[in-house]
C-alpha cells in the first residue's frame, strides 16, 4: 500500500461530500480539502498513515472550523488492533474525525469511521473570515488535495490569470480600460505590482503581456483556468 500517493484519496472524499450537497475545494489555506455547505464548513487532512504530524495539523484546523476529520488509508483486514483502538480514543478526545479509503480495492470506498461533536473549537474569526473570502473567490476546484510541490491554484493567481486573458485579448491594460469592464483599483494593483512577472509596463500605466505571461497562457497545467477566462471575457466583450 505503500506505493500509493496522497492525492489519491483526494478524489474518493471529494465526491463523497459532494454526494451530500457540500462544494468540496482542494488546498485552500493549506488544507488539504476544505468541504462547504451553506454556512458549514468541514476540513480534512489526508495522511498514508495517522501520525503526530497529523494531530498537530487538525489541532491547527480547529481555528478554522468545529469539524475536521483524518483521511488515511483503510487498514488491511486484521490490522485493527490495540493501535487502532488507541487512535479513535485519541479522536475522540480531541474531537477529531476520522475518514478511511479502500485505497487497495478498486472501489475506492469512503467510510466515516468517527466524526466530531464540534465540541471542542479554538476557532479564529479572522482566519475562519480569510478562509470563507478565499472559497468564495475561486471560481471552481482546479488543485488536487495532498500534492506535494505544485503550484496551487489560489484565488490571487486565477484573478491574475483573468487579467491575462483581458491583455491578450486587448492588447494592453490601463485602469480606465479595465474600469470599462466593470474592474477596480483591485484588479489594476495585479498588474502593477506583477507579483509573478506576468506583465511587462509599456508607459506610465500601460501593461501588456511578458513573455512569462504569454507561456502561462500556453501552459497545459493552467488550461482549465485560461479555458474559463477566455470564455467569461469573450462574453463581456461581446
């Protein structure tokens, strides 16, 4: 079971929770998936085995949300023993839940094994508030939860990816030209600030495409995102 990676529990959870009426998003705020249903939001850590780093992690996603949960493989027929015993007393203590997946059959199925009373919270408004803003702002689920060192796909980056879309369509960008199309002082400080190089300045508050900028919008694993706002653009334009 070993040979396995992470983020192929990701998607067994994902349609699980979705299955019951949640928006399920991977990587948000460094979770791994963060699960939303009107104003009820769960959290879930995916592990190949339940470890301390793990506790600590949930101990951390308690300031976000009452509910969060361990992901990790179910355990082979017979390996339910003292140590499995001693981790659900730990769960419960603690309030964690606790989710496995068949990840050695090819049904990949999902089983709560334990769930949380929402008892215990340490929750941070703050975050809890950057969190909600952060899910709102993505305009769908384009990370897979549980991988390692890829380029997450957050709510700044799909809005810089949209102003791209908006400069190779227009050939430039100033803050009146995107005020024309309903955008702000928000979206002009993208530009101008060029957090990843993707503009180059053509005069005193003109952008327009760098060459980085124009491999983005080349770059299969951004195909998804640039497919959308090329669409939603050519809509606006229309």
């Amino acid at each position: 079971m070993s040979d396995f990676s992470e983020f192929e529990l990701y998607e067994p959870v994902k349609d699980f929770f979705e299955n019951l009426g949640y928006s399920v998003m991977g990587e948000v705020k460094n979770c791994d998936i963060v699960a939303k249903k009107d104003d009820d939001i769960i959290i879930c850590e995916i592990k190949k085995s339940f470890n301390i780093t793990l506790v600590y992690q949930l101990m951390e996603r308690q300031s976000l949300s009452r509910f969060v949960y361990a992901v990790i493989p179910r355990p082979k027929k017979g390996a339910k023993g003292r140590s499995w015993r001693n981790m659900l007393k730990l769960c419960k203590k603690l309030d964690f839940g606790l989710i496995t997946v068949a990840i050695d059959s090819p049904v990949r199925l999902v089983e709560v094994i334990a769930e949380p009373e929402g008892s215990i919270s340490s929750k941070n408004s703050k975050k809890e508030k950057s969190l909600k803003k952060e899910i709102s702002l993505r305009t769908g689920d384009y990370n897979r939860g549980g991988v390692n060192r890829r380029k997450i796909m957050t709510a700044y980056r799909e809005r810089s990816i949209e102003l791209l879309c908006m400069a190779d369509k227009l050939g430039s960008l100033t803050l009146n030209s995107l005020r024309e199309f309903g955008y702000d002082k928000k979206e002009y400080s993208i530009i101008y600030k060029n957090y990843y190089s993707w503009f180059k300045k053509e005069g005193k508050g003109v952008y327009s495409l760098s060459d980085e900028g124009k491999k983005i919008l080349e770059n299969d694993e951004y195909s998804k995102v640039v497919e959308f706002y090329k669409k939603q653009i050519d809509d606006i334009l229309k």
